[in-house]
C-alpha cells in the first residue's frame, strides 16, 4: 500500500515547486534575529559602555526606535512583553502592573489570532538554531546508531503544557520567574547581544536532546513557551487545510513536520478538513512537502465554524 500511494505522489510531482513557506519562514526568521540584534551590533558595544556578563548594565539605548529582548523590547515607545514571561513574574512578585499587562496580553492576542505556535515556527532563535543544525544532527544520530524519534515524539506532545503550568506554580512559590532565568531563548540573545552566559546551559541542553534523544524534542515535548503557545493555538485563524480528493497518502507530510507529525493525522484520515491541533505552528512544511498540493495554508474563520 505504502509503494502504491508513493507511486501515485511521484505521478503528481511533476514539477520542482520552490518551498515558498520555507522560504518565507526563513526571511521571517532571520529579521526576527536581526531586529533584535542590529541595533548593539551596528553602533558597538564600547559607544554604549556595554559590560557583558550583567544584564541590568546592557540594555539598548532607550532612544532607539526597537531595544531590548525577546522577553522584554520597546518598539517606537511600545512595550512589548512575552507574555509566558509576564505571568511567570505576575505569580513571582504577586502584584498587578496594569502597564504590564496590557504589554503582554498584545503579543497574546496578536499570536492566538494567527496562531498560538506561528512564534515557534517563525520567530524563536531556538528553533531557527535546532532546524539549521538538523542537517548534521542526523549524521551524528546515525553515525551512533541511534533511530530519530520522527513518527512519534519520545514523550506525549502536551508534556510541555504540563511544565509551562508547573513553572508558573513554581516562580509564585519560589517568588523567581524560574524559567525565565534558565531560558535558553533568552540565552541565545543574550549571547549574541552581550556575551552573557546566563542559560547557556538549558540552550546547550536543548540542542544535546535534540540529538541524542529525537528531532526537535526539545520543541515538541519540553519547551514551556512552546506549551503555552499551544494552550493558545487552538483559536488562531491560520490554517492548514486538506483536499481530501487530492491526498494520496503518501505521509510526506507528515515526514516534514516539525511540531508532531500526529496532529496531521485526523486530517489525512478524512475525520477534518483542517489542522485543529494547537501545536501547529502555521511553518508550511507540510504544504510544502505535499507532492499533490492537496494541503494549503489560508487564513481564514474555519474555527469559528465548527
């Protein structure tokens, strides 16, 4: 059956089509990066004083039109918050900044109509990290014999929905926005922003796991961010949707998908006619992969029609 539909997607393949949503969510992903990095790395960090290694003594000029971080920024006099970070430190300092708030639940609101986990696939330094190294990620695996985790996440998908809940309880506990000072998201921007060394250590982790454990576990079983993002995602109005006419199950799509090959599942099998999973990061992987053209990504109200 499986050399059948194989058969029958090389039938329909008859052109070489660029993958324009990998193209696209790789530009994205590089202005991303830049937008924050640029400013300190054009103007240098002796012209600002800039001292690695101490964060409170290395923000970017509050006179630039965008500084600060992934967690944190301003964009023309704009805060703008992460808003997994916010929460974390709202149960940590049990206190209510309206300003705060409102800073945070913009990025919330902004990702949850397009799509909890579009910042996964297109704006996290992590994961634009981990997709580049894949390529010799998987030489590594082979080369000790180790079998990649594709078909099946090596630990339920929503575990990291589980941890994003147990950070929180955690930074009001301990009074810490716990993961927010091991972020391995943060590391990278503070890395190349400051030579800041401060969760360097998760960054590394993630990477390790990624190798030795399975593809992109760190992504999608482990992040906490990721597992918010996800708790969101479900309402998002990008969507992948499938032609069920033109499917011809050949599972290339599912081969390609970065968040959990099984959230295409229900789709492939006829039960939907779009992607419902909150982990779908919107990337176009699948759509791009799909030999027939018989998945697309559309924005459009399908969610609030079932």
């Amino acid at each position: 059956m499986s050399n059948r539909c194989n058969d029958r997607a090389k039938a329909h393949d008859t052109t070489h089509r660029l993958p324009r949503w990998a193209i696209a969510r790789h530009i994205v992903q590089a202005c991303a990066f830049m937008l924050f990095c640029a400013p300190i790395l054009a103007a240098g960090w002796a012209l600002f004083g800039l001292t690695p290694g101490f964060e409170e003594k290395t923000a970017t000029p509050a006179d630039l039109p965008l500084y600060g971080s992934f967690a944190s920024s301003s964009l023309a006099g704009f805060d703008l918050l992460d808003p997994f970070a916010y929460l974390q430190t709202l149960a940590a300092s049990k206190s209510f900044v309206p300003g705060a708030a409102v800073a945070a639940l913009a990025i919330a609101l902004v990702y949850a109509l397009v799509r909890g986990r579009a910042f996964c696939g297109w704006v996290c330094p992590l994961g634009t990290v981990l997709e580049a190294i894949e390529w010799v990620a998987s030489r590594i695996r082979r080369a000790l014999g180790l079998k990649p985790q594709d078909a099946q996440a090596p630990l339920p998908r929503r575990t990291k929905v589980g941890i994003a809940a147990g950070a929180i309880v955690l930074s009001a506990l301990v009074s810490v926005p716990v993961f927010e000072a091991v972020s391995p998201l943060s590391a990278v921007h503070r890395l190349v922003l400051f030579g800041s060394t401060v969760g360097v250590a998760t960054f590394v982790l993630a990477v390790v796991l990624d190798v030795l454990w399975g593809k992109r576990v760190w992504c999608r079983c482990l992040c906490p961010l990721g597992g918010f993002y996800e708790a969101i995602g479900r309402i998002g109005f990008a969507n992948v949707r499938i032609d069920h006419a033109a499917c011809v199950h050949c599972d290339r799509c599912q081969e390609a998908c970065p968040a959990d090959p099984q959230i295409l599942t229900p789709s492939i099998d006829g039960a939907e006619s779009f992607v419902k999973a909150g982990d779908c990061m919107a990337c176009g992987a699948c759509v791009d992969a799909c030999p027939t053209r018989a998945l697309s990504l559309r924005i459009g109200a399908d969610r609030l029609k079932t």
